[in-house]
C-alpha cells in the first residue's frame, strides 16, 4: 500500500516526523509530498524543504535504513487528486490536531474523493505532545529567537537560526 503525506512542511517539524513514522506502520511506501503553492508564500523554497526532510529522516530521528528506502520526498504542484493517479497511491494520510483543522481537511477529502472516487483519506490524531505544533507557530518561535528545542530537528532549527 502506498500513502502519500502531503503538506507543505515549510519547515518539517516533528509533529510531522511523528505522523510519518505512524504511517510507516501501515503502509509499505510512503511519499512525503512538497505542496508548492505558486501563490503561496513560504519561507523555505520546495528544494530547501525537501533536503531538510532527508537530513532529518537520514540523520536526526532514528529511522533505519529500510524505513528510509520505504520513503520517497517529492514536490508536487496542481491538484492532489492528480498527484494521487500519478503515483498509483491507495491512500492520502492528514494529521489532526483540532476540530478545526478536522473540519477544514474534512471538506478537502471529500473535493478530493469527488475529482477521484478512488481516492480515500485517512485521518491520523496528533500525538498529544505535539498537538500544539505548528510549521507557523515554530516560524514565528524562531523569528523572536525563543526556544524551539524539542518542536523541530536540529538540522531545522539550525536553518531557522540562518535565516
Ligand atoms: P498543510 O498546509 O497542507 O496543512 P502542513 O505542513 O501544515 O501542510 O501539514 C502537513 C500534514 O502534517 C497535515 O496533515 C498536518 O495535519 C500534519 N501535521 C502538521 N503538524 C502536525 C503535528 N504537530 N502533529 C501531527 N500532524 C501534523
């Protein structure tokens, strides 16, 4: 079974590591895929986000090298449900951290599932450590040079600190 994690990890937290670590669990292949949103600002380009990913998965959170060969990164743009096709994948995999982003991803699964019927969506609960956890709140964190120890790798939090 292959899942697709998509997101824009802009950067890749460890709410995200946890999320694909769980996916793992269940699905043979998983493919991280790098939303690149022309429209959307963001403070990594999808290129940067993508080495940021490997380094976490290869080097900082203990996956093994057969997790990692299970593991593909990609950017994608345009439609989700298009994605999915293009890679013959059998589930798209969401992390829920609130009833707001539930209700948010809700209707996205089910725009998703009416451009493609064969397209289902699994919803996974946050980790309750990491509920709070955000690409945006870990930004800002860094931006005012608090402590962000703990929420993101440390290959992330070095970038954050660069720039
Ligand atoms: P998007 O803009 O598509 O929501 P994100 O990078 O914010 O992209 O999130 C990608 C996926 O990772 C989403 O399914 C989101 O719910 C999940 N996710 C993000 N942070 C966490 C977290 N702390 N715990 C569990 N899942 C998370």
């Amino acid at each position: 079974m292959t899942a697709i994690c998509p997101g824009s990890f802009d950067p890749i937290t460890n709410g995200h590591i946890d999320l694909i670590r769980r996916t793992l669990r269940f699905a043979d292949q998983v493919i991280v895929a790098i939303c690149h949103n022309v429209y959307k600002k963001s403070h990594f380009t999808p290129n940067e986000r993508e080495q940021l990913i490997w380094e976490a998965l290869e080097t900082e959170e203990g996956f093994t090298e057969k997790d990692l060969e299970r593991i593909e990164i990609r950017v994608f743009s345009g439609l989700l449900a298009d994605f999915f096709s293009e890679c013959s994948a059998d589930v798209i995999v969401r992390g829920v951290r609130s009833a707001i982003e539930y209700e948010h991803d809700i209707a996205q699964a089910l725009a998703n599932q009416r451009l493609n019927p064969r397209l289902e969506t699994v919803f996974i609960p946050a980790e309750p450590g990491y509920a709070f956890l955000s690409s945006s709140i870990v930004k800002e964190i860094a931006a005012f040079g608090g402590d962000i120890h703990g929420m993101v790798p440390q290959c992330v939090a070095a970038a954050l600190y660069r720039t």
